[in-house]
C-alpha cells in the first residue's frame, strides 16, 4: 500500500458573514498517496480551489485538520507554515504568475532562493529542471518571449525545482489550447509523477482524464465521492 | 538574504521605465532641494562677507544694526569707554562705507570702501601683490581680488582712479575669504584716508573691533558694553545675526524654504506615486512569492532594499548634477553665490529617507496585506 501524502478530515470553510455567507467547502475528507496523480473535478464555484488552498497551507480551514505525510499543518506558526509550503508543496498557479522580469531560469530558481540558497548554485539546478520539461534553450530569455504551453512549462519547472513531495496544479489546461493541455499533463504524468510525489490536479477538462489514478469530483463544496480509481493502477 | 535582494534588485531595475521614473522624481527633489539651500547658503555667507574677512574677535556696534552693510555710526568716545574695559587687550575702529569711483576710462562704479585702523591695520588682507606699508602711502588703496575685482577693470599695482575728485592709486592686490553679496568691488585704505576722501557724518566709526585679553573676558566685555548702550557681538553671534536677518526679515529665507518645500513635494509625489504603481503591479508577483513560501519579513526587506537603492541612487546622481551646475555656473558667473555645505546634503538626505519611507511604508502595507489565496485563485 502506497504511503499517505496527503490526509484531509472534516474540512470546512465559509467566506463572508449572514446574507452573504458561502459554505464553499463543506466537511470534505479525502486521502491522496504518494505515487498517484489525483484529479479534483466539478463544475466552477464548488470549491475545487478552495479546498486545494488549505489542503497546501494557503487558506486556513474553519474547521477540520490537513496532515501532510503525518503531521499537521494548520497547529503551525505563520512562518513555519511558509517554510512548510517551501519546502513540501510545488504549486502551478493557473495563471502561472511568471515574473516578466526576470529570466526564465531566474524564475524557475526562486523557490530556491527564497530556501536561502546561494544564487549561482540556485540558477544552475534552474536550468536542470528547464531541460527537464525541455526548454534548456529559453533559460535567458523573459517568460514573455514563451507560448502559453512553455510558460506552463517553466511553472511546473519552478514548481518542482525544491524538489517538493506533493504538486499542486490548479486547472493547468485552462490557458492552454487542447493539444497543449494534454501533452503538459501526459509530460507530468511521465516525467514528473514519481514514487516519492503525490500530484493533486484540479481540473474539468474530461480530455485528460486518462492520466489520473483516481479522480474525486466535488459539488456545490462536497465532495461526491471517487468518481474513477485505479485508472493507471501499475 | 542575498538572494532575494538580487531578485528584488532586477524587479526593480528590469522594469526600465518605472526605474527611471523613480529616479527622475528623486534626482529633481534632491537637486533642487540643494540647488536651493546652496544658493541660500552661499547667500548667507556672502552677507558676511566682511566679518568674516576682518576677522576680528568682537564687534561692537549701535543695537539697531542688522547686517554688517548698513552701518550707524558710533561716537568716539564709545572707543574710550571700550578701551577703558578691564578684559580688553586692544579695540580699533573700522570704517566701512560706500563710495562711488571714477575709473581711469571715465566709468563710474560704485564700491565697499574699507578703512583700517592707521596704528595696527587691525583686520588687513592678505597680499597677493605689493606692501602692505604701501597703504600709508600717499592716495593708496588696496584693490581686492574678489569676484567684483573685474569691475575695477582688473586693476595692477599702480593703476589710478578718482574718488570724489581725490586722487587714489592701486598699491596692492588683496585677496579675502570671502567675497561680498552686493556685487560692488572691495578696497581696503587707512581708516583717516577714508574719511578724508568719503564725505561722513558727525560720528565716523563704523565699527569697533575689540580683542578680548582672554576667552573669558567676553562675557565681562559684552555685558560692559551694553551698560553704555551698544552691543557687542562675537565674530559667530554678528555672522549669525546678519543670516537671521536675510532669513527672517527678508524674503529671501522664505522663498528658499517654500521652494525647497515645494521640491520635497514634488520628489514625494513623483516618487512616491510611481513606487506606489511599481508596488500595485508586482502585487501579484509579491503574492505568489507568499504562496510559495516567502515570509512577510523577507518581502518587506525586498520593498524597503527597492526604496533604499532607488532613492540612494538618485540622491547620488540629484548631488552629481548639483555639484556638476554649479560648477559650470561658476566657470562663467563669478559672482554666482552658491556653496554644497555638509548641512545642506545631510538635509536633502534625511528628506530622501523620508521620501522613502513613506513610500516603502505604503507598499509594505498593501504588500502585507495580499492573502495568497487571492493570487492562487486568479
Ligand atoms: N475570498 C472569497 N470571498 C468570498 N467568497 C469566496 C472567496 N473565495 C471563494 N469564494 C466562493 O467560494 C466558492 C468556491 O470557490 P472556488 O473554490 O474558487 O471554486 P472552484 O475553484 O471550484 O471554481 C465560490 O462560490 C466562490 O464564490
Ligand atoms: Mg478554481
């Protein structure tokens, strides 16, 4: 049995107050394992991004715990959740939020920088990683000189250059065109899932479906249960 | 640390436009914010032009005096009584008053006429050019060579020129310390030759220059003074006095406070206002720093590193181009009256820190402010 990445029980959270108030995810518990590539589906608004933010230490919960690989991340100090999130999670935003002024190997280095590792040493492993998901050859150039697809790509890239065991993408598809979309997460699938990561992808593009293990679908901010399992089971 | 100093560095200087804009709103606050408190400041200095090229110790003068241009004359009798202080080494008269020239081309020009005391030429220049003896000689002046000298024609030794129908002759070439605000050349003459050749009033001395025997005695001589009714001021308290009096009776100190206000203000909005945008743009970026995992601290260290260096940056270039222009100035405008003191740059720095404190102080916040969740939700 494959070790437990991720463990959420009873999560819940509500924006607002009275007349406006959002349950926007409601008692939600789920597992994700190392090894496994997690989709999270359902229709715009049903807290697909909300859930994913707390389950990564962005958003705190009202309620309910998040263990990552065994402890828990919401009893953490604001600073010990940031090196957490550091040191643990890779994120892809779904609008990449690339800085346009820096270069691109610069922006894949940043999660390094930020672990306080010397800037020569963070560039060069920057540009391991950009041959990694194959643009070695645009490691100087603005992230504004990139298609759409190559700027997923340096994301990934800096999501994954501090070699964090869980990735966390929220709808990678979404700018992209259809053929783009699927080779960014048929590439995740074969050169970035690995025994030691668990990937939770949000999406609800149904053309990518076949490269998840298991797919849960949430609703109106619950979780509706394991759609699909074992899709890729090995 | 360094490493986000380096990224927060390229943020800032990769964004060309905005940098330069930065720099431009600093530059001119700090330029002219020291343009103007030199100006003043080289004003100031000018307006004591002869305190301090006297140099005398003590002066002592009618209370209504306000700059050392406008004389009242003291009775003679004021010279006894001084002299008659317990702590005075010695006290001579000063004269000092206007005279118009004739020059040997037939111009007229109007200048500061100086007389020293005939027995210790108490307060005399340093020569440049003939004998300081000389000027017991007949009809001899001392011609300064200050900014105004090329207004005598740039005089040599021996030259003429006629003062209320007197002959007087160049003897010597002088140069002081300073020289005068008024933009009138200086001659320096015995105090009996001046009032030989200057039409005077019933009272003649200008002013008393006293030498105290010790530092101690000035307190005694200043409080002796004022008990026969005139005042007595040290060579700083009279250079103070006169600055006081362009400062604050003139409109002169006015105008360069409003203006080097009026600079502050319009370094702090350009500034201010384009790092506001600079920090309103890169929110997001900022924000997706804290979602990857940067603290608080370390963005605030990486605004407050971009406010420090851009306002450094433009401080150096704003003092570069001040000194720059008054250099230039001064290659063709003698008389231009301008002087960077170290008050001066420590006042436009400290209004540079401030600049860029307020406007860290604005990004800071909105910085601190952003809730990653926000970015992460797009
Ligand atoms: N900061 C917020 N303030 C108020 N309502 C919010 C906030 N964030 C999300 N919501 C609401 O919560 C619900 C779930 O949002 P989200 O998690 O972004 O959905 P999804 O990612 O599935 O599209 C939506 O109804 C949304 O309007
Ligand atoms: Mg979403």
């Amino acid at each position: 049995m494959a070790r437990t990445a991720i463990e959420a029980v009873g999560l819940n959270k509500w924006f607002g107050d009275g007349e406006v108030k959002t349950h926007a995810v409601k008692d939600v518990s789920f597992e994700a394992y190392l090894g496994e590539i997690l989709y999270v589906v359902g229709p715009s608004g049903s807290g697909k991004t909300t859930m994913l933010s707390m389950i990564s230490g962005i958003l705190r919960p009202n309620s309910g715990t998040v263990k990552i690989e065994g402890s828990e991340i919401w009893s953490l100090t604001n600073d010990a959740l940031a090196d957490f999130r550091l040191h643990k999670i890779g994120f892809v935003f779904q609008d990449f939020h690339l800085f346009p002024r820096l270069t691109t190997a610069e922006n894949v280095a940043i999660p390094l920088i930020l672990q306080k590792r010397a800037w020569d040493e963070a560039l060069k492993e920057a540009e391991v990683d950009l041959e990694v998901v194959g643009l070695k050859d645009r490691a100087q150039l603005p992230p504004v000189k990139l298609s759409g697809g190559e700027q997923q790509r340096v994301a990934i890239a800096r999501a994954i250059v501090s070699r964090p065991d869980i990735l966390i993408l929220d709808e990678p598809t979404a700018s992209l065109d259809g053929d783009s979309g699927r080779n960014i997460v048929k590439f995740v699938r074969e050169h970035i899932l690995s025994d030691q990561r668990c990937i939770v992808i949000v999406t609800h593009d149904s053309r990518i479906y076949e490269f998840a293990d298991r797919i849960v679908k949430m609703e109106d901010g619950k979780m509706m249960g394991i759609e699909r399992e074992n899709l890729n089971a090995q | 640390m360094g490493g986000i100093l380096h990224i927060a560095y390229k943020l800032l200087v990769n964004d060309r436009a905005k940098y330069a804009a930065l720099l431009l709103g600093i530059t001119f606050a700090v330029f002219l914010m020291i343009e103007m408190t030199s100006l003043f400041a080289g004003i100031l200095t000018r307006s004591s032009a002869t305190v301090i090229n006297i140099g005398a110790s003590i002066w002592v003068m009618d209370p209504a005096i306000q700059t050392v241009a406008n004389t009242i004359p003291l009775p003679d009798y004021v010279l006894d009584e001084v002299r008659s202080i317990p702590g005075v080494k010695y006290a001579v008269p000063l004269y000092s008053g206007a005279a118009l020239l004739k020059l040997p081309d037939g111009v007229y020009q109007s200048a500061n006429i100086i007389g020293l005391d005939d027995t210790s030429l108490f307060g005399r220049p340093t020569l440049e050019n003939g004998n300081i003896e000389d000027i017991f000689a007949e009809n001899a002046f001392i011609a300064v060579k200050d900014s105004e000298f090329y207004k005598l024609e740039n005089p040599k030794v021996g030259a003429e020129f006629e003062l209320n129908d007197h002959r007087g002759v160049i003897v010597g070439i002088a140069h002081v310390a300073s020289s005068g605000l008024f933009g009138v050349p200086t001659l320096y003459t015995t105090y009996n030759r001046a009032l030989q050749y200057i039409p005077s009033t019933r009272f003649t001395i200008s002013y008393l220059l006293v030498e105290p025997k010790t530092l101690a005695d000035v307190a005694l001589i200043k409080q002796q003074v004022k008990a026969a009714g005139y005042l007595a001021l040290t060579k700083d308290e009279f250079i103070q006095k006169i600055s006081s009096f362009y400062k604050y009776q003139t409109g002169v100190g006015t105008n360069m406070l409003i203006m080097t206000v009026i600079s502050f203000i319009i370094g702090l909005s350009i500034s201010g206002q384009t790092f506001y945008t600079f920090v309103i743009e890169n929110l997001e970026k900022f924000g997706a720093l804290k979602a990857i995992g940067a603290k608080g601290r370390e963005l605030i260290v990486m605004i407050l590193f971009q406010a420090a260096f851009v306002s450094l940056t433009g401080y150096g270039i704003g003092v570069g181009l001040c000194a720059l222009i008054i250099w230039t100035a001064r290659l063709y405008l003698p008389d231009y009256a301008a002087i960077i003191t170290f008050s001066n740059l420590v006042l436009a720095f400290l209004m540079v820190i401030v600049i860029a404190a307020i406007s860290s102080y604005v990004g800071v916040r909105k910085v601190l402010r952003i809730e990653p969740f926000d970015i992460f939700r797009g």
